[in-house]
C-alpha cells in the first residue's frame, strides 16, 4: 500500500483506518464499496486482481452492459467508487481478527494491517477443472460451464460435454438448446440409466464411452477431444462441471467455515452460509459473490454486493445513533 491508501486520516489518532473494509475488488465488491461511499462511509477496498472471469472476453447479461470484457467492467466500477470517495488498493488479505474494541483488524501479505467497523468479504470462489489435458489452457475460452454465459457465443457449433459427474446427462440436456450437435463423452461420469439414454437418443445427443485424454488445438482454435482409445472426437467447445471452491481463508481466520453445497445429493462445491443480506454468523461480517453463492452470476454478484452494502450502513447508523444517544445522556 501507499501512504495515502493505507491511512484515511485517522492514523495514529487511536480511532479505526476505516468504516467498512471490503476485501475482494470484483463485482460484488466494489457494488457494496459503491453504495457504502455513496452514503459518506469511510470504505477501502483490498484487490488482489484475480477475478475469477479474467479469462472469459466478455461478461454477459448484464442489463445495457452486455458483453463487456470483464476488466472493463471492473474498470469502470473502481473508477465510479474513487469518485465518491472510496479507496481501492491492490493487495491480498491473508487474516482477519476481532479486536476487543469489536472493530477488525485485517492483515494483508505485506505486512501492513488496517483496522475497519464492518467486513465486507466478496473473495469468490476457485474453480477446480477436470484433469484433462488442455483444459485449464482453454478455460474461459472453448472451454466453459454455463450456458447462460456462453451458450450463445458457441451456437450451433459442435460441443462436447465432459462428463465427471452425475449431471452429466443434465448437461448435455442443457446444452442442446444452443446446439443441435451436443455429444457426451463420459469420462468418468457414471452409466446413463435406460430413461436417461431414452431422453439422449430422443434429443439426438451421441454418447460417447471411455476416457477423455487432452484436448486438440490447431492454430490456436480448438478443433477436439482425444480419447485415451486414440479416438479423436471433433468439436468446437467442451463443457465442464467444475468442483467449486470458497475463497474462504480470511473468512476461515474469523472463525467462519465453509459448508458443502449439495445438488442432488452430491457435493459440487462450497459456499460461506449468509442470511439475505449477506450477513454471517459472526457479527460485523458481510460476504457477497460468489463466496456465498456458487451459480452467482456477474450481475447477480453486483446485487447481492449492492444489498450488503445496504445493510451494513443501516447497521452502522444504529450503532452511531447507541453511541450519540450514550454521549448525549453523558453530557447532561
């Protein structure tokens, strides 16, 4: 941090860096950082700069912003903050403790710390992919996992489900919405069941058995999945169910843990536990994002930030009217 971020003029007077602390600079975050400026809060944002959809060229369905690349989404957002009076740092937030006084005292990889009234905690999540070769490299490119973020943009192209799981067959399903030429290697997912492989057929989705083995690339364009048969499978788009991950380590230092988010009754990933405004359990803590809801989407997040932000500062102006009421009933 510079001097100017780390100090909001109150270094060293004995009183708190800042009212609300938000750690996590997507757009979950700066929505809350956005709202709590707006009502004349003290805010400072704390980014690492690795937001989940860096490798994704745009962001869709966000109402009059659709298909901005994410970064000038996040761009734009920062610069509308700064402008009412927030502070954005770039830095990684590795604890988090209650002092005694009740405020928080955040601990960034540098060495530095900030101390801060409320929590605002929008780190996301991490996105665990198939060990498949090529996989990882084509992420966020032809290789994706929701439709409603990327289904239009492979229209109509061939498209390979890789199977992993149990909603192997959901996918596919899903997928051929956007196109007639969906097949569904199964990987490691389990045997479609005789409804499943009625409902496959009926919907022209070819199955394809055993495993997947790297993904082919000819002038930087996917062209297929090899299999480990030495079968080549042409397509133009793989689909993958990532097992999805809380960046829950500055939340877990508070005594936060995560909880296993179910579908079906299998595990596909974690999530912070919240109430619908985005308060935790641990009072003065707020998430927002995908850290407290794994199929948030961009826009999803930018509410969910906004309603945090909300709730944080009627809780701040509670506390500032308990503490004007026991000064005031002192100084008769």
């Amino acid at each position: 941090m510079t001097e100017q971020e780390t100090h909001a003029g109150t270094a060293g007077s004995g009183r708190r860096d800042y009212d609300v602390v938000v750690v996590g600079g997507g757009a979950a975050g700066l929505s809350g950082a956005l709202a709590l400026s707006r009502a004349r809060r003290s805010v400072l944002v704390i980014d690492a700069g690795a937001p989940r959809n860096a490798p994704a060229a745009h962001a869709h369905n966000y109402l009059t912003r659709d298909g901005t690349p994410p970064l000038e989404l996040l761009a734009a957002g920062r610069e509308e903050v700064t402008g009412y009076g927030g502070r954005i740092t770039r830095g990684e937030v590795v604890a988090a403790e209650r002092l005694e006084s009740g405020e928080f005292r955040v601990a960034l990889g540098d060495g530095s710390a900030v101390t801060a009234r409320r929590l605002l905690v929008t780190t996301g999540l991490v996105d665990e992919l198939p060990q498949v070769a090529g996989v990882a490299e084509r992420w966020g490119r032809e290789v994706v996992h929701c439709p409603y973020c990327h289904g239009w943009e492979v229209r109509d192209r061939p498209i390979a489900v890789l199977g992993t799981g149990p909603f192997a067959v959901h996918q596919a399903l899903m997928w051929r919405q956007w196109s007639s030429q969906v097949t569904l290697l199964l990987h490691t997912a389990p045997e479609p069941g005789p409804e499943e492989n009625e409902q496959l057929a009926a919907r022209d989705i070819a199955v394809v058995r055993g495993k997947a083995e790297a993904l082919e690339v000819t002038d930087d364009r996917l062209t297929g999945v090899s299999m480990a048969d030495g079968r080549t499978i042409p397509c133009r788009a793989v689909v993958v169910a990532p097992y999805f991950t809380a960046r829950a380590g500055v939340l877990t230092s508070l005594g936060l843990e995560a909880t296993a988010q179910e579908m079906g009754g299998h595990v596909i990933g974690t999530y912070i536990a919240s109430d619908p405004t985005g308060a935790t359990t641990v009072p003065g803590v707020w998430v927002a994002g995908n850290v407290a809801l794994l199929n948030e989407m961009v826009i999803g997040a930018a509410a969910a930030g906004l309603r945090a932000g909300v709730a944080i500062n009627t809780d701040l102006i509670a506390e500032d009217t308990r503490l004007a009421v026991a000064a005031h009933r002192g100084d008769r």
